[in-house]
C-alpha cells in the first residue's frame, strides 16, 4: 500500500485524522500469520508528500514477512505449551491434569508455573493428576512430580496422584512419597470419590457427596423451623 499524500489521495482526503495530519505520504504492508491469515499492518509515514521508492516497498515487505514469522512461532510455542499443560477443569474447584510423554526439566518449570498461576485465577480446591501416561526413565522424574505437589499445596489445592504404575509407584516409594503428603488413588473414578465427587452414567454434572445432602438437609431443616 502507498499513499502519496493523504490529503490528496481519494482513500483518505475526507478521512478527519488526515485533517490533524496534513499532507504527509504513507507506505504500507500487510502482515500474514498461518500462511494467509491477516494480522495486521506495517506502516511508515514521511513527513512530506512523495513516492517511495522500489527499494523501500521491498523493505517494508520484508519487515511484513519477518514479523509474520514472529508471530506465527509465538502462536506455535502457545500451542506447545497448551499441550503439555492440558487442564481439565471439572467444576466445583476441582480440575484434572493428566501428565504424558517425558516429564524433562524445560517441561517441569512450564507445568508449575501454569498450573499454580491457573490455580490462583481459577480459585482451585482439588487438583487431581493422573500420571499414567508419563515415561519414566530416570528417578528425577518424581523429583519433578514432588516439587509440583509440595507447590499445589502451598497455594491451598489439595492433590490426588492417580494413575500411578509400578515403576513409578517403586521410584515414588525411594523418593519416600507418603499418604500423609498426597491422597492416592488407584483410578479417576476413586480419584473423584475421595474428594467426594463420582461419576454419573449420563451428561449431568458431578453429583454432591453425601456429606454434602446431609449438610444441605439439616440446612433446609434449620431455615423451615425459623
């Protein structure tokens, strides 16, 4: 895109900023993110009416392509990090995070500061991580998984660990995991019964316990006999 002079160019003329402006050309390239996605626009501005020059359309396309690039690879490192990071919020204050593949340094960090930073927008009470899908291969592995526990429960989210297979349960054992730092559960549905959820057979939401009808009963109760 070009514009000689915004105060004569038909695109502009009547437009009110060019009347702040004044008489100024405009040059201009479009800036495109997955291949043919329109992001935006690069502009500059001379002070003075003219034409640019071939050399300066070339630059400004280049600029165009190289923040496009940009762009993309941020959306692309997004979308890396969603995925090895994908919380499954169940309501109620209760969300699942179900880890797979390796569980490296890099990924480790990643995973802690997103779940602690989810944990404090989202107001979590459980935080349920289903740990069958990782590949163990080194005891630093549970290093990793203990740090994020121990951080899960100083931000107040009580954990369940769930999934967990007999290597893992023999490396956890050596880093001398205890049932007074962490619930266990041997399944996701014992998982949700010990934070006094269960599944249904339908799409309804996740029923109340029974501690939780009693409660509710005795509320009932107290608010007819006022």
């Amino acid at each position: 895109m070009e514009i000689e002079n915004l105060k004569t160019d038909e695109r502009t003329k009547d437009m009110w900023i060019t009347e702040d402006i004044g008489e100024r050309a405009v040059i201009g390239a479009p800036i495109y993110i997955q291949d043919s996605q329109s992001f935006g626009t690069i502009c500059g501005m001379d002070l003075y009416p003219r034409k640019f020059t071939r050399k300066e359309h070339h630059l400004f396309k280049m600029m165009a392509d190289l923040l496009g690039s940009v762009i993309d690879a941020d959306i692309e490192q997004r979308r890396v990090e969603s995925a090895a990071v994908p919380l499954v919020p169940l309501g109620q204050g209760v969300t699942i995070l179900p880890l797979t593949g390796l569980f490296s340094e890099q990924r480790a960090r990643l995973v802690v500061d997103k779940v602690l930073r989810y944990c404090a927008e989202e107001d979590v009470d459980y935080m349920i991580i289903d740990s069958s899908g990782l590949i163990t291969e080194e005891s630093e592995m549970t290093d990793k998984l203990l740090y994020l526990i121990e951080c899960l429960i100083l931000v107040g989210a009580e954990t369940v660990l769930t999934g967990v297979r007999p290597d893992q349960a023999q490396l956890l054992h050596k880093q001398n995991l205890s049932a007074d730092r962490v619930a266990i559960a041997p399944s996701m549905p014992e998982a949700l019964r010990r934070i006094g959820l269960k599944l249904t057979t339908s799409a309804e939401e996740l029923e109340p316990s029974a501690q939780e009808k009693v409660e509710a009963e005795q509320k009932k109760e107290e608010q007819e006999q006022q």
